[in-house]
C-alpha cells in the first residue's frame, strides 16, 4: 500500500490539475519508498529537484486558472504555494549542510502538505468556481507540467 492513497475525494477538476495532482502523490510515494529502502541521501536530492520544478510549474498553472476566473482568495492561495516552496528550499539547505535524516520529516511534511492544501485550499477554488459557473470544467492550459 502507497504511503499516499489518491482518491477520488481529492479530485479538483478532471482534468490537468488533477492529474498533476497525481503525479505529485506519486513523486512522494517514490520517494517515502527510497527512503525506507535506504537510499535517503540520494532520494532526498531526487525528491528536493522535482518538487521545486514541478511545483513552481503546477502551481503556474494553478494561479493562472485561479487569477482568470477573478478567485479572490488567490493572494491567500499563492502565499500558501510560496511556503510549501519555501520549506523545500529550507529542506535542499539543510541537504547542502551535510544534514542526514531528512526523510522521514520530508515524508511527513510533504503527505500532510499536500493532502491539506488540495482539500482546503483546492477544494475552496473549486466550490467558488462551480457557484460562479454553475459547473467546474477542467482546466487544461496554460500548460501541464510534465511528470
């Protein structure tokens, strides 16, 4: 079983940003299972270089949808995207530093992180989306990271 299960419950939109989203899940999962197999040095590196790339991409692409349908929390939510970049920047400096046993407060940080930011966060874009829309549609540009 996956150290972090995807749900249909953490489902955003369909589409793009769900299936980033996944990818990220899934970026954590293989992480936590490098690290319990002993290879944390190496896996934390791995993890610290794609979850700057791909999160400063995803959450582009987030805050544009965001800023195009006039979200009025997006300040809120972009300060939230900033921190979780900021505490991976904190984690790659403590790396640098010669500092072992990163792994497991990374695992933690990371599955809490994001299971909270997507049902709190996410879920408060996409309600407000649905009532000014009437129906949430996947959003699928300006671009999907690739995994």
């Amino acid at each position: 079983m996956p150290f972090m299960q995807w749900t249909e419950m953490l489902a955003i939109d369909g589409g793009t940003v769900d299936r980033q989203h996944q990818a990220l899940f899934d970026a954590v999962n293989a992480f936590h299972d490098a690290v319990a197999q002993g290879q944390e040095r190496t896996a934390v590196a791995s993890a610290l270089d794609f979850l700057r790339t791909y999160g400063e991409q995803h959450f582009a692409d987030e805050e544009s949808a965001l800023a195009a349908m006039a979200y009025p929390r997006l300040d809120q939510h972009r300060r939230q995207h900033q921190q979780f970049l900021g505490q991976v920047a904190v984690f790659r400096a403590q790396l640098l530093e010669g500092g072992g046993g990163l792994g497991h407060s990374m695992s933690q940080f990371l599955g809490s992180w994001l299971v909270n930011h997507i049902m709190v966060a996410d879920k408060a874009y996409a309600s407000f989306q649905r009532g000014s829309s009437g129906r949430l549609k996947a959003y699928d540009g300006p671009s999907e990271a690739s995994a």
